[in-house]
C-alpha cells in the first residue's frame, strides 16, 4: 500500500484506480492525516469467506451463556 494526497489522488485517479484494481491499495492523505483508503471492491458473495466467519463465531461462542436469563428477556431489557 503508498500514500499519496488528496490533490495527487484527484490528479491521478484513473492510475489509482488502475492499481486498486490490480489488487493494491492507495491510502489517501490530508495535510499527512489518512483520510480515505482504496481498496479493491469485492464482488459477489464469497460463500467460503461467510463459512470461515460464521464457524468463528460459533467457536468464539462455546461456553458462552446468557445467565440464565432469555433472548427475549435481554431484548425487553435493552428497550428500556
């Protein structure tokens, strides 16, 4: 990943977008403060992504208990 700024960026947006696409990325700075970052647009739905993502939910879930109270009960809860 460079950095380059904002005028730099809008001067040169094609090429970023260029390189973006060929799978880097290009953060974007103002006055040296990181305001915006390129990066590739995914496409599509990544079925093998989502299935790594929900078992590390349900593996960073083991064990886990709602003390004994119900899912209703903590959402009535949190509308209070």
């Amino acid at each position: 990943m460079h950095t380059v700024g904002v005028f730099e960026a809008k001067n040169r947006l094609t090429a970023l977008l260029d390189e973006v696409e060929g799978g880097g990325e290009v953060m974007i700075t103002r006055r040296g403060k990181p305001i915006a970052r390129l990066v590739p647009a995914e496409t599509g739905f990544n079925r093998d992504k989502a299935r790594r993502a929900a078992e590390g939910l349900r593996t960073a879930s083991k064990g886990q208990t709602l003390g004994g109270l119900s899912i209703r009960d903590l959402i009535d809860e949190g509308r209070r």
